[in-house]
C-alpha cells in the first residue's frame, strides 16, 4: 500500500498567508482601538459608573419579557387580581429604574466622551505647535485644520454614539444568546451554525470600508485647502478675477470626495444588506426547526414563545452590529491619520547633556559665528542652499546681508532660529555650538522683525505683549513708545483696547511693523534680525520705522537684511551673498571701492 502524502505545501502557505493577514488586521483594529479607548483612561470612574447603569438597564430590559409572560400567565390561567396587580407594579417598578439608569449611562458616556475629546484636541493641538518647522513647510494649512476638524469630528460620533450604543447591543446579544442556550439548546446550535460566514462577510467588508474612509477624510481635507487657500488669498483671486478657476479647483476635489464616499456607500450597503439577510434567514431557519421540535414534542410552545422573543433581541442587536462596524472602520480611518499626526517627531527642545541658559543670571553676550556651513532643505537635498559660509560677528555689532533673491539671506535667519540645523559646519553663540543649547534659549535671545508682519487676531496691547506673561500696561506703554507707536494708537478710540482684525488687516504696514518692534522692545533680545523690515514701507512710514529701529539696535548685535541698500550704509560690515556663497565682505565705503565687485553693481543699479 502506498504511502499517502499529506504534505501540500501550497495549501499550508495559503493557510499561513490567511492567518497572518487576519492577525494582522486584529492587531491592527486592536492597537487602533487601544489608542483611541485610551485618551478615557483619565475618566475611567465615569466611564467605570456609566457601564455598570448600562448594565442594570439591559438586565432589567431583558427581565422583562420573562415577567411579562409571568403577568400572562397568571392572567390567563389563576385569574387572582392581587397577583396581577403585583407583577403589573413589579413592571412598573421596572420601567423607572430602567429610565434612571439609562440615563446615568447616557449621561456618563458622553461626558466621559467629552473629556477624551477635549485631551485628544489638546494633544493634537500641542503635537502640531511642536512639530519642527520642516513638517509646517511640507503640510498645507488646509489639511493640518480637517485633520483637527472633520476627523476629529468623526472620532466625537464614534465615542459619543458609536462605542455606547456597540457596548449595549454587545450586552444584549450576549446576555439574550445565554438566555436563548438555557431556553433550547438545540435552537441555540442552529443559530451558531450560521456565525462564521457572517464574521467572514464582516472581516472583508470591514477593510474595504476602511480603507475608502481614509481615501474620503483625505479628499474632505483637500477641499478644505482649496477653502483655505482661497479665503487667505481672495484679494489676489478678484484681482486676478480667478473666481472661476477657484470654483473648478472646489468642484474637483468635492467631486473626488463625492466618488469617494459613494465606493464607500456602496460597500456598506452591501455590508447591512447582507446583515438583514443573514439575520431574518437565520430566524426563518429557527422558526422552522422550532417549529419541527414542537412537532415531535421536544420543545413547548411557551419555550418557543420564548426563545423568540429573546431570538429578536439578538437579532435587532447584530442588525445594529452592522451600522455600528461600519462607522467604526470610518472612524479607524480617522484615527489612523490622526495617529500619523501623533507619531511625526518633535522639536527636541532640551537635548541630552546641553547647555541650558534657562534660569541662569547670565545672558548671552551676542557674540556670533559661522564656520564652514553648509545647509541644504530636507526636502530638497540635491539644491545646496548655503555653501561654506564663514561669518563672524561681535557683541553690539551691526552687519548686512545683501545679494540677489533667493541667495540664502533669509536662510541664515531660519538656521538662527533654530528652525532647521546645518548638515555640516557649526554656529557658535558665545563660543558655544548652537546645537547644544536648547531651542527655548536660542530663541528666547532673539527677536525678529520680519517685513509681512502678522498679527494676531486680538487687541493692539496683546499684539505687543505676545510672548510675554505677566506684562504691566505701562511696560506696554513704554515699548510702544520707543517704537514711535504710541501716537497713532492714542488716535484709536479704544487705545490699546483697538482690535487689529485677522492677520492685522484694520492696521496699516508700517503701524503693523511699528507695532512689531514694540514687541521686539518687550523682548529685550540680545540677537536682532531686520528681515526686510522697511522694503514696503512709504517713505514718511519708513522714516518712523527706522527712528524706531534705530532705538532698538541700540547695544544689540543686529543682524540686518535689505534688498535697499541705502538702510545698511551706516552698518560695521556687509557680507554679500550670490549662490549660497560669501562672495564679498566690508564696510559700505570698502566695497564700493572695488571695481567690478556685486555690491557696487547693486548700489549703481539703485542710485544711478
């Protein structure tokens, strides 16, 4: 006889294929879940209180039908009114407390919900100021708001709606499946019988849904860019009458949303469709085996009666088992996005084994220094931005960095900042590598005055006072004195009380950079950089402006920025910039000596 061969080994790699897919997905769904569930953890007394009234409430809802048929029999077969009459009050007894306590879980899960909401908003709203300025420069204002918007809204429906009503229909079809074991057995096996292909159809659908809620959020958030953009740009768009262009660029991405969402209607229609099928089939199946058990004697009609009823509740629990999975794979899509959000790596602002200056009674001198640094932007590793510069600048001095467009002028103030660190080279702050001071310290010693100044949408006095805690308003006052603000704000009916408007749009350039320089004042930096500060300005604007700047580099190392070089003549040294490379350095009468030079071509360019 031959030796049979039970080896395939096709068949087990497929059957290992599948059970890693499906423990894939468990996992999956199970670290997902976690990590949502996890922001009630704060709230677990409430949420612990709300589930134990949830409780009470479906044990006393399934009570009743067994009462029920009590005050039916007592009714039908022993006719005493005093019996009667107490069950009908047990009933009633019932009800109220059935009342209160569903009340109490309703009432606990949702502020449960709101609780975790509102720590999920905070971390969100925490994790994106936190992000380092490289992610900003790649992500779209648009699509960080429907992140922390629509997304988050989705999130609010699944623990407000979705996660209680899934616990009480979880309680009612486990307790009404014991109950419908202990009322018939047999009944009970068929039911089961039908289980595997259903959590199968569930499995598959769940992923498909899933992943078309992901590809749905993600086209909501680029028609919210589109918003976004357009409403922060409007002025351009009239002057440019792009109004139609804007509305085609809408039309398309709703309609991608649209499309979108309909594949993802289409599969959860299929999903319920299938559910009530399977489900009124299978209680077609136990009505006529019931019904076969009676006939042979096996079961009664009462019993029948009986697991019926308890055999609705099980049913209308897995029918709403099937909408409830549905808005669960949604809201999975959302949280997985969300979760990306989370994962993005912060800005480190106390590395291991730094020098901290936080609390320390000595400020930093300002003495400055570049050495040999090259810089290129993550994004754009093949364009090198900043080629071996070589700066050196000392406590109180003043110098200008001039070229062309796109030099790298503006690029030695992000590196200043912070904002990103060189690829090689080093920054010397007092002698001490920039790397291994925090970023707060870096940055708390200096102070920008950029030439698009934003304000926030608030009043004049806390525009001033931004990044200052505890300010006195003759503080404010005196800073917006020495930056030659004080007079027109006095002109505002409301003084310093005056609201600037989004973005600072009530006030004109030059009091919006006069105002920038009072918060400079308030800062009291040792670094300052003029980015531009006077290139918009008219000429009487730029007069005060510079009055008031003028006040402010007083005994400050300062770093100035122009295109205009008739605002940098008076500096100690001007560096000029061409391709990333220092090509030319000296004093303003030093370079304008030299024949050829770029710095004369661009002072003969201006004045002619």
């Amino acid at each position: 006889m031959p030796t049979q061969n039970f080896e395939n080994p096709d068949g087990f790699s497929t059957r290992c294929s599948f059970l890693c897919k499906a423990r894939a997905v468990v996992v999956t769904y199970s670290t997902e879940a976690r990590q949502l569930l996890g922001y009630l953890r704060p709230h677990r007394s409430i949420v612990t209180g709300a589930l134990a009234a949830m409780l009470l409430s479906e044990g006393l809802g399934l009570a009743f039908p067994y009462i029920g048929g009590r005050l039916l029999d007592t009714t039908v077969w022993c006719g005493e009114p005093a019996n009667t009459d107490r069950i009908a009050l047990l009933l009633t007894a019932i009800l109220v407390l059935q009342a209160i306590f569903s009340f109490l879980h309703t009432y606990g899960f949702r502020a449960a919900a709101e609780g975790a909401l509102a720590g999920l908003r905070q971390d969100l709203y925490r994790r994106v100021i936190r992000l380092p300025m490289s992610f900003h420069a790649g992500t779209r204002v648009g699509e960080l708001a429907s992140r922390m918007a629509a997304d988050v809204a989705q999130i609010q429906d699944t623990l407000m709606v979705a996660i209680p009503q899934l616990l009480r229909q979880a309680i009612i079809f486990i307790a009404g499946a014991a109950l419908i074991a202990l009322t018939s057995a047999r009944l009970a096996l068929a039911m089961l019988v039908c289980l595997p292909l259903m959590v199968s159809v569930c499995v598959l659908c769940g992923r498909t849904m899933r992943r078309t809620a992901r590809t749905s959020q993600d086209c909501l958030a680029d028609s919210n860019v589109v918003i976004e953009e357009t409403l922060h740009g409007i002025a351009t768009v009239k002057a440019f009458t792009s109004e139609r262009r804007e509305e085609e660029r809408y039309s398309s991405s709703l309609q991608a949303f649209r499309a979108a969402t309909l594949r993802g209607a289409r599969w959860s229609g299929m999903f319920v469709s299938f559910v009530g099928f399977a489900m009124f089939g299978t209680m077609v199946l136990v009505l006529w085996y019931g019904a076969r058990l009676v006939q042979g004697g096996q079961l009664t009609a009462g019993q029948l009666a009986s697991f019926l009823v308890y055999t609705l509740y099980v049913g209308s629990a897995m029918g709403a088992f099937a909408h409830l999975f549905g808005q669960l794979q949604r809201t999975l899509g959302a949280t997985e996005r969300i979760r990306e959000l989370l994962r993005e790596p912060l800005e480190d602002i106390t590395p291991p084994g730094g020098v901290s200056l936080i609390g320390a009674p000595r400020r930093l001198r300002g003495a400055l220094a570049l050495e040999d640094v090259w810089f290129h932007y993550p994004s754009r590793p093949e364009a090198e931005v900043l080629r071996g510069i070589n700066l050196q600048v000392e406590p109180g001095q003043r110098i200008a960095l001039v070229g062309p467009s796109g030099s790298g002028k503006s690029t030695l103030v992000s590196l200043l900042l912070g904002f990103y660190r060189p690829q090689t080279g080093r920054m010397l702050l007092d002698g001490c590598d920039a790397q291994q001071l925090s970023l707060y310290d870096l940055r708390r010693h200096t102070a920008v005055v950029p030439q698009d100044v934003l304000l926030f949408g608030g009043t004049i006095a806390e525009n001033i006072a931004y990044g200052r805690r505890d300010i006195e308003e003759d503080e404010i006052i005196a800073a917006a004195q020495r930056a030659n603000a004080h007079e027109f704000i006095c002109r505002f009916p409301d003084g310093y009380q005056t609201h600037v408007g989004e973005r600072g749009t009530q006030l004109s350039g030059g009091q919006r950079q006069r105002i920038a320089i009072a918060r400079a004042v308030l800062r009291d930096p040792v670094i300052l950089v003029l980015d531009e500060a006077t290139s918009a300005l008219d000429s009487e604007s730029e007069t005060l402006v510079m009055q008031a700047l003028e006040s402010l580099m007083e005994g400050r190392t300062s770093l100035i920025i122009a295109h205009r070089l008739a605002t940098v003549r008076s500096a100690d040294c001007i560096y000029v910039i061409k391709g990333g490379q220092m090509v030319e350095s000296g004093t303003h009468d030093e370079l304008m000596a030299r024949k050829g030079g770029l710095y004369r071509s661009l002072a003969d360019l201006q004045f002619g």
